[in-house]
C-alpha cells in the first residue's frame, strides 16, 4: 500500500488486506471534495437510489449551505422534508434527539444532514437507529468526524460515545468551506495537530496493554497530519487547495477510525480533556468552545506532560510497592464533586470496568518496567510542546487554556480525572498508575497560571 500516491478513492468501500493481519474496510461511498461540490447532491442521491430525503440543519448551517442544498434538490424534483433546529448553539443530547426525531418524515429513504460536529453527530446517531443511510454536507472543514463510525452525544449529562455508521456520502463544497469562519479552520487544524499525542496513546497502550494497534493505519494518520501542517499558510489566507487538504485529511482520520473499529487513530488523552472541558462548560452555562480548539490546548497540555515524562528517572521496586488509591467513598465523593449530574455514570464505569484496581494496576506496572526503553524512545519522537503550541497560535487558534476561558480548578480538576470518562489507557492513566499524576498536574497547573 503506497499511501503517498493514494487518493480518499482508493480507501472507499472495498476491503484492504493489510500488513496487520486485519482486513481494513470503510462503508462510506462517495467522498466529493472541491469547488462546486454540492452542485453534485442530486445526482448523487439518485445514483444511489434514493427516493426522498430528510434534510436536517440548525439556523446557521442552513444559511451556509441548507438552502442551496433545498434549492438544488428542488431543480431535479427530488422530494425532501426539513427540519431546522433554531438554537444558537444546539447541544447534542437527548431532548434534541427527541425534537428531531419527533420532525422524522417516516416516508424518508436518507437523511441529509448539513453542518459539521453537533449536526454530524446528531444524523448519525439518528440514521443508524432508525436504519436509514445518510449523507452529511460540510458546511466547516472544524472536525475528525466527517466518517466516524462513533456519535458522541451529551446523556444524562455525561459525554458518551454511541455505536454509529458512516455516511454514504461527504460532500464538501470548497466554495462554502473557505468562506467558514476562521477559528472554525483554526479548530479543525488543531483537531489534526491531536493525531500527534493520540497516536502515541495508542502505541503506548499497544506496548503495554497488547491492545490492537496498526502502523499502516497510524501511517495514514500521520501522512494527514504532514499534509495539513504543510498546508498551514494556505489555510491562513483561506486558499482553497489548502482548505481541501485539510479536509482531506480531516475525512481520512474517520476512514481510519472505521479502518480500527474504534476511534483510537484519532482521538487520545487531548480529546478526553477536550470533552471534559465540554461538559464542565455545559455544566456552568457557559458559551460552548469548538471542539477542535479545545484539542489543540489539549495537545499543548498533554506533550508538556510527555515532556515530564521523558526527563523522569524510576525506581520501579518503589513505585509497585506503593499502595494503590481505591475507588472509594472519598473518591466517590470528588467523582461527585467534579462531574456533577454526570457523576453517576462515571462511577457505573469504574464499577464495570476496574481500570483503578490494584491487581489491573500491578499487571500494568510490570509491563511498563519491562518495556521502559521502548516507551521512552517512542514518546522522546514527539514533538516539542512550544513548537505545536506555536503552530496553532500561527493559524490564529487558541494555545492556551485561558484563552477559552478555563481557569485553574477546571485544568487541574481535568488533568486528574478526566482518565475517567473513558475505559481508555493513556498517558494520563499511566501517570496515574506511576502515582505521577497529581504531581505532575500541579506543576503544569503552577507553570500555566503562574
């Protein structure tokens, strides 16, 4: 598999027989990337043979590109219904759900959703439990999730990742996309720049957990992400060869998480504070910050602790003699404190999993002495936290947490237990497994806010 001459085609529904032993397979039909794409909806929505669509967009979407795509089902008498969610910023959780669900034309044969993230998600949830394919219309090149196979959705209060499928077809209109606002180009370029700290979460957990883990898919992540730092200035001055490699590789990074099964090529410790950041800002009212910004700082933060990491030197007799912290009452309680309405689900997590318990931490421990040298050749590859911190401040993102108005408790309250969200192993699991963690989250809390 010669990835540098590979084209989104080639990666479309077919199997690819790979090196890992796996045969790699994404369902997604049609990717149409460039100027003028939406002209191509119709036809595509015949050719794939469906009879009348559902449209869903929220107030914005639909002023990017919701009308043109009504007006250009219209021009070729394809039959439609609409529903345009009216909320300035619509939260994906389940009293949306219900609204969209309750304005579902069960006549439809596909839905259409238009818009990027939430409305994303939203289609995707929807079309899979009701059976029904659907094509997602980019109206912002800010997002990984174009081709995901996961839907995150807020329920009951907590962020929660949902089975999915991918769209039949992406269509991303480059007329539209480099007309997006530029913070949302800013947060898909951070959302890229993650692939970084999220690959090497997966490799780590690969060493030392023996999970899955496939270098040729990490290969395609890390073409993308060569690709999209190189496309760094073109995207400043909204060139739209740049903006369609961006897209481009933001479309591969869900074709290599249907590739994996799960969401592991793209989404590591910087997405988990990303999403616990999402929920804390739920919780207070407070105005919602782009995902793929919010990644960014995330990526920023968790080098810094990969830094730490590097320059530590173990003694590991002492550190497997060290009691392990139990999931008890007195951390039911900062559960409770710290995730609030969304505590409940967080402890079920911990109770079916075990991640905290001391005989899965000892395994674990052994495994992180026997394989140190490899671990600390692989995270000394990583790139300087400064460097990426100035990459995403040079396309206008945010690099810094207070720059999306995070204050101190909710960093430290992140770096300590957003581990917690996910049965995932990451770096900030394995700090906590080398009791790392809090000292290591007050150093970088102290030098963030000094």
């Amino acid at each position: 598999m010669n990835l540098a001459t590979m084209t989104i085609a080639d990666f479309l529904d077919h199997p690819v027989v790979c090196n890992c032993g796996h045969c790699h397979t994404s369902d997604v039909k049609t990717v149409e990337i460039g100027p003028g794409a939406l002209s191509k909806l119709p036809s595509i929505v015949k050719h794939l043979g469906y009879d009348k669509a559902f449209v869903l967009a929220d107030c914005h979407t639909y002023r990017a590109a919701g009308q043109q795509v009504l007006t250009n089902l219209e021009s070729r008498d394809i039959p439609y219904t609409s529903f345009i969610l009216d909320a300035d910023e619509v939260v994906p959780d389940e009293y949306t759900i219900g609204s969209v669900l309750m304005h579902l034309d069960p006549s439809c044969n596909l839905i259409i959703g238009v818009g990027t993230g939430t409305i994303n998600d939203i289609s995707r949830f929807i079309s899979h439990r009701m059976r029904l394919p659907y094509f997602i219309v980019a109206t912002a090149p800010s997002m990984d999730g174009f081709a995901s196979t996961v839907a995150p959705l807020i329920t009951n209060n907590l962020k929660t990742t949902y089975d999915a499928h991918v769209p039949q077809a992406i269509i991303a209109d480059l007329d539209i996309l480099a007309d997006a606002p530029m913070p949302m180009i800013a947060a898909g370029f951070a959302d890229i720049v993650g692939k970084y700290t999220c690959l090497c979460d997966w490799k780590l957990s690969a060493i030392i957990n023996d999970e899955y883990y496939c270098e040729t898919i990490a290969s395609i992540m890390r073409l993308a992400l060569k690709r999209t730092i190189a496309s760094k200035n073109g995207l400043l001055n909204r060139d739209k060869a740049a903006i369609g490699r961006l897209t481009e590789a933001l479309v591969l990074a869900g074709i290599a998480m249907s590739y994996a099964g799960n969401s592991r090529p793209a989404s590591g410790s910087e997405h988990h504070l990303s999403h616990f950041w999402e929920m804390r800002f739920l919780f207070e009212n407070k105005k919602a910050v782009l995902h793929g910004a919010k990644v960014g700082i995330g990526t920023v933060i968790i080098l810094r602790l990969y830094e730490y990491l590097a320059k530590t030197h173990f003694d590991f007799a002492k550190i497997k003699a060290s009691p392990t912290p139990k999931p008890n009452d007195a951390w039911k309680a900062e559960i409770a404190r710290v995730f609030g309405p969304a505590a409940e689900g967080v402890i079920l997590l911990e109770e079916r999993v075990g991640k905290n318990l001391p005989a899965k931490r000892e395994q674990r421990l052994a495994s992180v002495e026997k394989h140190w040298a490899e671990i600390h050749s692989l995270i000394s590859a990583l790139p300087p936290s400064d460097e990426v911190a100035k990459l995403l401040a040079d396309i206008e993102g945010p690099m810094h947490p207070k720059q999306v108005g995070l204050d101190q408790a909710a960093v430290k309250d992140s770096l300590l237990f957003a581990k917690e969200v996910r049965n995932r192993y990451t770096i900030l699991q394995l700090l906590w497994d080398l009791q790392l963690l809090e000292p290591y989250t007050n150093q970088i809390v102290n030098e963030l806010y000094q």
